[in-house]
C-alpha cells in the first residue's frame, strides 16, 4: 500500500509540474504578445524620404476629415495634447475642437508646402485658399498661411499643435 501512495504522490506531483509549466508558457505568450502590441503602438515614425509628400497627405486628409464632418477621424488625427491657435486669438485645447470643430466648405491647397522631420515630429508651414466656418465667423476664400506640427502618435502622424494666421493681404502703397 505504502508503494501505491508513492506512486500516487509522484503522478500527482508531474500532474501539477506540468500545469505549472503549461501556465508559465501561457502566461509568457500573453505576455510577449501585450508588449509587441505595446511596442507597436509605440513604434518611431518611420523616416520620411519625402516630408513635403507626407505633408501634403496629411493636410489634406485633415481637411477633407473637416469637409466631410466626419467626427471620429477628426478625433482620431489629434494628439492628446493637441492645441490650436487662430488668428483671431482665440485657442482651444482636443477635447475643445472635438467639440466644436471649424466647417470646411471649399479648400484649395497652395502648391509650396514646407515640411521638416526630426524624429518622431514633423512640422508643415503651409498656405490653404478656404472658405469655412470657425464658431460664428465665416471666412469666404480667404487665403491664409497655417503651421503645424504632427506628432507619431500609436503608429500615426497625429496633430499636435496647429496655428492659423491672418488672411494674406496685399500690401497697398
């Protein structure tokens, strides 16, 4: 009896060495999966061989996202820290712009885009012939320089801050 309970005892004891050893290789499966995901969300951007393309892109995928009143990827195209600054003075932080995003009716990019990587940043200077609405204000094809910096934010350029100047004027002599 007492070599049945020495068996017994030792077959209990594999039985749980290999449910700890198929847990530890769960559990390290899981692990390594949560942070490959972390590792691509958090990835650098890749290196541009062509910012001004790049940029002209993202532009005008901003301002189509405004035109199109589509909601969700104007929020997905903002950083978290995202703050905006017109030429009015007024400004607003992400969740102030999600809010109440400028209307976009007409745009017309200018052909010269200025865009300059440095690592995961990318800043755009930029001219726009627009016409929108910006909360009670109505701009009719105005044309107006802009500046912004996009950010690589969970695998995509994001905007991190955007400026808006006033309208280009001519100079009168």
């Amino acid at each position: 009896m007492q070599e049945s309970a020495r068996i017994s005892a030792v077959r209990r004891s594999r039985g749980a060495t290999a449910l700890l050893l198929v847990s530890m290789v769960v559990a390290w499966t899981a692990l390594s999966a949560v942070t490959v995901a972390g590792a691509a969300a958090n990835s650098s951007a890749p290196r541009l061989k062509d910012p001004e393309a790049t940029a002209q892109k993202l532009v005008t995928a901003w301002l189509t996202a405004l035109k199109d009143k589509d909601s969700a990827e104007i929020a997905a195209s903002l950083a978290p820290n995202f703050q905006i600054e017109r030429a009015d003075g007024t400004g607003t932080d992400r969740a102030g712009y999600i809010a109440k995003p400028a209307v976009v009716d007409t745009f017309t990019l200018d052909d010269e885009i200025s865009a300059i990587q440095s690592g995961d940043t990318l800043t755009v200077r930029w001219a726009v012939k627009i016409s929108e609405q910006i909360g009670d204000n109505e701009y009719r094809d105005v044309e107006a320089p802009r500046l912004t910096a996009f950010v690589w934010h969970k695998g995509r350029w994001k905007i991190l801050s955007y400026a808006n100047f006033n309208p280009i004027a001519s100079p009168t002599s």
